[in-house]
C-alpha cells in the first residue's frame, strides 16, 4: 500500500529518480501557489454593507468635526468674556452722550467727559459682550480683535489721506466730538 505512483513508475523504468523529485517539488510549488491565491469572493450584502460602514465612516468625521469647531468656538466666547470682564472701565457712567454705530445701527453710551475724550483719542475702545456694549482699553480691545474681530465695534483706524488735493475741504476740520 506504501506503493506511490511516483514509486510505481520509478519501478517500471518510466521516470528516473531525478525527474521524480522535480515533478515531486513542481507539484508542492503549485500547492503553495494555490493556498496564497485563495480569494474570497465578496457579495452584494456584504459590498452593501461595506459601502453602508464607509459612509456612517464619513458621516461621523464631518459631525466630530463639527462638534470640535463648536467646542472651539465656546472656548473662544468663554476666552473674551474673561478678558473683558478683567478689563472693562468701571467708571465709565456719566451723563453725556457718546453715538457709536453697530451693524448699520446707531448705538448710544451714557460716559464721562473724561471717558468721552479717552474714546475720541483712542485710548478706549467699544466691545459687545451679548447685547452690552463695555469699555476697555485700546490694548485689551487689539487682543480681543485678534480672537473675534465682530466683538470689537470702534477701534481707531489712521487716517487715511487718499484725496486730499482734490478735496475742496480739506482745509475744514470735522470735529470728533460732535453731539448729537
């Protein structure tokens, strides 16, 4: 029973011993093939299920991404309501009228003569927190601009001399502190 077909042929004089193990070492070569060649063939349901997974996949990105920008966001608004609460102007009341315009809209603050200068030059700048407008300092009001430039509604600008020659009155001032 130990009789092989290689032992059998060997025996009647067909095939020599050499060209036995070649056939012997062919033969486990495409054994070895085979076993690496071995594909599983995908189905519908599982390509279903595939395409379905990559696009909850994609889906999740975009919302996590979306919850970081927000989370980023109320760090952000948290960071600038600190900075002003810390530096905000406390004696700022007073009885005279300061205009200011907000998003097309004329606002008004009620401030002191000194605090009304201080504006005029520069040294203090107008900030919304929510729907309240503060006062801080031209530096606070710079840091805060960097974060979110929407929360700062009057920073001095330079002026900005683009037509002087041509303007017939360059010569006449216009007061910054004009009341209204």
């Amino acid at each position: 029973m130990g009789n092989t077909l290689f032992d059998q042929l060997k025996k009647t004089g067909l095939i020599d011993e050499k060209k036995a193990k070649q056939i012997k070492k062919e033969k486990h070569h495409q054994n070895k093939q085979k076993a690496g060649k071995h594909v599983k063939k995908i189905t519908k349901s599982q390509q279903i299920a595939q395409k379905a997974q990559a696009e909850k996949t994609a889906r999740d990105r975009t919302l996590n991404q979306q919850r970081k920008l927000a989370a980023e966001q109320k760090a952000l608004t948290a960071q600038i309501r600190q900075i002003i609460k810390q530096n905000k102007v406390k004696e700022s009341e007073g009885e005279i009228r300061y205009h200011f315009s907000d998003e097309n809209k004329v606002q008004r603050l009620f401030v002191s003569e000194i605090v009304q200068k201080q504006l005029i030059n520069g040294i203090l700048v107008i900030v919304k927190v929510g729907q309240k407008y503060e006062l801080v300092p031209l530096e606070v009001g710079e840091k805060i601009k960097a974060r979110d430039p929407q929360c700062v509604i009057s920073l001095p600008n330079a002026p900005e001399k683009s037509s002087t020659e041509e303007d017939p009155y360059a010569d006449y001032q216009v007061p910054d502190d004009l009341m209204w």
